[in-house]
C-alpha cells in the first residue's frame, strides 16, 4: 500500500525501473483521458509498458481493465504518456491515483500534460467544445495530500495561484488564434463521481463558478504542483448540463463527443510539445 510515509521511496523505486527500461529521459507526461487515447497515434512509440509490469502502481482489481505507459517521440520531444488513469471513484486511494505524477517527478519531468472530458455548464459551451483549463476547483471528498507532508517533494501548504501554466496557456492560445481553432477556456470543477451531477448539481457548479464539471484531474494537478511541476490541462466538453441537454448525459455520449474533438486535442497538445 502507498501511504505518505513510503511514498517518495517508492515512487523512486519505480520510477528508476522505468528509466531502466526506456533507457532515455522524457520531458513531458502526458495523462490521456477518456476517448483521448488515440493522441498516442501520434508518438513514435519507443516502448510501452503494461501498468502491471510497473513495480508499486496500483494494480486494477476490474477484469481486462488495460492500462500502459507510452515512451516514445512527439513532434521532436521525448514524452511519456499514460494510456489510461486511475480514477478515485474505481476504489483508488488518492495516493494510488496521484501516484504516476510521483514518479514522473522522480524521473526528472517537470512537465506535466493532463487531458479529460468534462460535461459544461458555461451556457456558452456546445458539445465537442475544447476547453483549456485556466483554473480548477477541487471538491474531491478526500484530499491527495492529507496526512504528513514529505518535505523532499515539497512544501506543507502547497501555492496553488498558477495551478495551470500561464506560460503554457498563451502558447495554445496563440496557436489556436493563428489558425482559426475554436477554444473554450475555463474553471474545471473536480468531483468523485461515478455519478453524473443532477440538474441541482450542475446549476451549483455554474452558481460556484465552474464552467465544467469532471470526476479527474484535480487530485493529479494538486500532487504536480506541490512538487512545482508545469501543468498544462485540455477539457473535451462532451454534455451540457442545463436544463435543455441533461438527458442526453450518458457514457456512450461522453465517448462519442469525446472522438469527434480528438483531432483539435491532438493539434492543440502536440503542437504545444512542439513549441514550448
Ligand atoms: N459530469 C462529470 N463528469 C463528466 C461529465 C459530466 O457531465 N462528462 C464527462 N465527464
């Protein structure tokens, strides 16, 4: 079991076994989310290696349930991508689930690319919208870094005022002005789930200040920063929650939507590893 005591030996242990394997030292993770995967489509991909493989990450209890870490080439720069992620509402603990950004940081990458689809409130967002994400707000029930802090990783009381790299963001942005892409950015609002929100729900995010609400990415984004990685996050907006479009909030949906704005999370990433 990973606690806060063992954490960061662990985290070295792995992440030492990955830099035996891939023999080479990524500049980027990448955290694929739901119906994103095929951004790996565009690595050159070096070696994969099944989670199951990896010593210390946590291990899936669902049948078939897959899972691996991608090295390889994206668009000139060494990236290492995780094709699939651990979600606190599969039974995780938030330190299983936030474990992968552990030993990305031991391995040396200080960049850390997460991706998601997310349902929107924002009364301007459409189905298929891409999302940056400027700032996030965590209603997660437990939080990723309770329990005593390990000062080798970083601070008790973590600085969250640039949790999303403004650096980063103007890069995709500029990209994106210069080519006419349509983007959306915004407030990511992260809860457990598994349940979507009900209408009452998803008037709150709006009325809190979310502009898309995702069962991901904030416990991820929390561990990145408190060990001072960049971040960048991209939201595919795959249902609207409003009182017109709730019933039609289902996986199937979520999946879908999330496939046809692939291409644009495609451009927009790899184009950002490309320049930045
Ligand atoms: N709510 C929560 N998580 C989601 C949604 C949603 O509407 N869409 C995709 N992930």
């Amino acid at each position: 079991m990973i606690t806060a005591l063992n954490e960061f030996e662990k985290s070295l242990e792995t992440a030492r076994f990955i830099l035996s394997k891939i023999n080479d030292k990524p500049e980027y993770a990448i955290v694929l989310g739901s119906g994103l995967g095929s951004l790996v489509e565009d690595i050159n991909v070096k070696l994969e290696i099944p989670y199951k493989e990896i010593p210390n990450f946590p291990v899936s209890t669902v049948k078939g349930h897959k899972g691996s870490l991608i090295f390889g080439n994206l668009n000139g720069k060494k990236v290492l991508a995780m094709n699939g992620r651990f979600h606190f509402y599969e039974g995780y603990s938030m330190k299983e689930v936030t474990f992968p950004e552990r030993v990305f940081w031991q391995m040396g990458i200080r960049k850390l690319i997460v991706s998601n689809a997310s349902g929107g409130v924002n009364r301007n967002f459409k189905i298929g919208d891409v999302m940056l994400i400027k700032d996030h707000i965590n209603f997660f029930p437990e939080h990723p870094l309770r329990g005593p802090n390990d000062e080798r990783f970083g601070p008790r009381f973590v600085n969250m005022s640039e949790p999303y790299s403004k650096k980063m963001l103007q890069v995709v942005r500029e990209y994106a002005t210069e080519k006419n892409i349509k983007i959306q950015e915004g407030t990511y609002l992260g809860l457990q789930g598994p349940t979507f929100e009900t209408l009452a729900e998803y008037t709150m995010v709006r009325n809190i200040g979310g502009d898309a609400v995702g069962m991901s990415t904030v416990p991820e984004v929390i561990v990145a920063k408190h060990m001072d990685m960049e971040v960048f996050g991209i939201s595919v907006i795959t249902d609207i929650g409003t009182e017109e479009f709730i019933e039609e909030v289902n996986h199937q949906e979520v999946l879908k939507a999330a496939k046809a704005a692939e291409p644009v999370v495609r451009d927009l990433v790899g184009k950002l590893v490309e320049k930045y």
